[in-house]
C-alpha cells in the first residue's frame, strides 16, 4: 500500500494480465527498491487479486483497448488524471498504445515524468488514416515523456525519424525481458512427439491462416509432425479467428488447438519448435523469447519485432511474411535437423536469451530511465 514513506509509481496497461505475465520481475524489482506501485488497468476482480498479492495497489478505470469512441478515449484520458491527482505518484509507467498515450499526455499536463514503453506499432504502421491520427496523437502526448522506450530498432526510427519522438527520449529494451532461471527447459532432447506450436491470440495477423497452410504442406512428406495452435479464440478483434473456422482444421486433421493455460512452460518443454509468422508490427515477440529461454528452435518472419529473436540458421530460421511455402520451407529445415544440431540450435537459443534478453536487462534499464529523470526513493540503488 502507498505511505508517506514509499514513494508512488503509477503503472499504466489496457489489461491487468499484462502486468501480471509481462511485468512481474519488474514490479518486484521496483517494491524491493522502495516504491509503493498502484496498478491502473481496466477492473478484472482475478488479475486485481494477483496484482495485490504481488504487493500492488489496484486501481481500476474503463479503458476500451480496440474501441474508437471519442468520448470514451476522453473519460480514459480523465480517469488516468483523476487516477494521478488521487495516488500523487513520481512517475507514471505505461504500456500498450491507450495507456501510452493517455498516460503521458496526464502526466505532462500533471507536472508527472512519464516513461512508456511502445511495445510494437501494430495498427498504427498499416499507411492508413489511422495511422496519420496515430503520429498526430505521438506526437502531442510524448512530447514531454522523460523516456519512450522501444523493443526493436525499426519502430524507434519509425517514430524518432519523422520528429514523432525526440532521440534523446528514445531508448532500445529486448522486448519485456524473459528469467531464464523461470523459463529453462527440463527435456533436453528432441521430444518422441514431434510438435510445432504457435502461441499467439488467434488473429489474422499474427500468420495463423499461413500456418496451417504451412502444416498442410509439409505433412505432405513429413507426416509424423503435428502442428499445433495455442490462444484464445473469440478475441474482440476485427481480425480474429472465427471459432468454426478452427474447428474445421481440426476436424481435418491439420491442426491440434488448445485453450491458454497459466504457465506455458509444459507446452513449450514438449515442443520440438516455436513458430510464429506475424505479419503484425509486434515489439519483440514475447512467446519467441520464452521459447528460446527453454532451449527450442524458432521459426518466425524476416520482420521487425520478429527477426530480433532468432540469429537465422543459428537459433532458429526466418521466413518471407504470408507466404505458407516460405514457412514450410523453413519448418522443414528444422525438422531435418540431427538431434544433435537440434540441440546446439536449442542451446544457442538459450544462450543467446541468457547474454543479452534476460528480465535483468530490462530492469536495469528502467532503472537507470526513473534515475534520469530524477525520481528516486529512500533504498533506491
């Protein structure tokens, strides 16, 4: 709970399950520094008990993540206000594009440093309208955020190129961050079922039509492999996958599906690769970390967000973006590996993940972001 002792940081998301599966180490990091945090996110009663067993405050607001009311950005605009004005914070902390945007622009007009973190450009790189109204929106509510973070090298320019962001704001994290002493593998051998997953929320962009184009086409010669989906369907998306469409591929036989579960690690234990072919703008994909951290294989598209987390050919391999043959391709370079290359390439992974995309990184850095702008607290570092 905040006191007059502790020093507040406000954290800012579109949903309390990303600061419960993304931010924990951190949130730990910053209480043990000597912070009190109070969560802001939209009132979900089972993330608002894990946010408070993680020694949060929880402090819900309505916040429609794909919604384009007006009226309804403005009362999430006031209620992040209202939300500063009640806990007094040093800073604010944000994530995901409302909470960005909303966040800083009340913490500017506050008096409050604001670091957020763009976590992928998504919608807003698709050359539209939207797009246009996005840079405008950049543009006012980051132009006093003491630090915009960025995930990947080709979002940073996107938006610190055209003056969106300044470049003394900008600063490069490796993705979120995964701890390898969570996310380390117990099987160290190709496993007996040979599996290909992709973990993802069912959405059209994020390849899941191209992936099961993909197993069709390589079952054609390598009929011991399954393919596997994992998420959740019926995601309020303009692009989601339609239940029934993936009870088809099922019933075909193309696929396997399996609903979210808490802890991923089993799943990704038993595969023998990760597979994601996004064609969305992402940050740096999370499930592609956590996959590399439990030692396996990755096969992803040659994008930005994506081709960050594999060295091709050494950790895993790229592909050509909505091409189902090109992601074949790559599936099956992967499935002729000896097990011995199939090990190495797993190791690499991890190693990788180990040197440069630990949870440690990226807490170091958010550290060194609230020192630059001045906020610390009594058992600060």
């Amino acid at each position: 709970m905040p006191t007059a002792s502790r020093p507040v940081l406000l954290l800012v998301a579109n949903q309390g399950w990303n600061l419960v599966n993304y931010r924990a180490g951190l949130i730990a990091a910053l209480i043990e520094d000597g912070f009190s945090i109070v969560a802001v996110a939209p009132a979900e009663p089972a993330m608002a008990e894990k946010l408070e067993a993680m020694g949060c405050t929880f402090d819900p607001i309505r916040l429609d993540a794909k919604g384009l009311s007006p009226l309804a950005e403005l009362r999430t605009f006031l209620a992040v206000r209202e939300a500063i004005r009640r806990h007094r914070p040093r800073a604010l902390l944000g994530w995901t594009i409302k909470a960005n945007l909303w966040g800083a622009l009340a913490a500017r007009l506050a008096g409050v440093p604001a670091i957020v973190n763009v976590s992928g450009l998504g919608i807003a790189a698709d050359g539209t309208v939207l797009q246009r109204l996005a840079a405008l929106l950049y543009r006012v509510c980051f132009a006093h955020a003491a630090t915009v973070f960025f995930q990947n090298e080709a979002d940073c320019a996107a938006l610190v190129k055209p003056g969106l962001v300044r470049s003394d704001q900008a600063r490069l994290l490796p993705g979120s961050g995964v701890n390898p002493n969570h996310f380390k593998p117990t099987l160290r051998d190709r496993p007996t079922v040979r599996r290909y997953i992709l973990i993802a929320r069912l959405l059209a962009p994020k390849g899941v039509r191209e992936f099961v184009e993909a197993a069709r086409i390589v079952r054609r010669t390598r009929p011991e492999l399954s393919f596997a989906l994992v998420g959740f369907l019926d995601v309020a998306n303009t692009t989601a996958i339609r239940r029934d469409e993936v009870d088809r591929w099922v019933a075909e036989g193309a696929i396997e599906y399996y609903e979210p579960v808490s802890d991923v690690r089993p799943i990704l234990d038993a595969a023998e690769a990760v597979v994601l072919p996004s064609y969305y703008r992402e940050g740096l994909s999370r499930a592609l970390l956590e996959a590399a951290s439990m030692a396996r294989p990755v096969v992803t598209t040659d994008l930005p967000g994506c081709r960050e987390a594999v060295v091709d050919g050494v950790t895993g391999f790229l592909c050509a973006p909505r091409d189902p043959v090109s992601l074949a391709e790559a599936i099956d370079r992967v499935a002729a590996l000896s097990p011995e290359e199939w090990r190495a390439m797993g190791n690499a992974a991890r190693a990788r993940i180990e040197a440069g995309f630990s949870e440690s990184v990226v807490i170091g850095r958010y550290r060194e972001a609230l020192s630059r702008a001045g906020v610390t607290s009594n058992q600060t570092r």
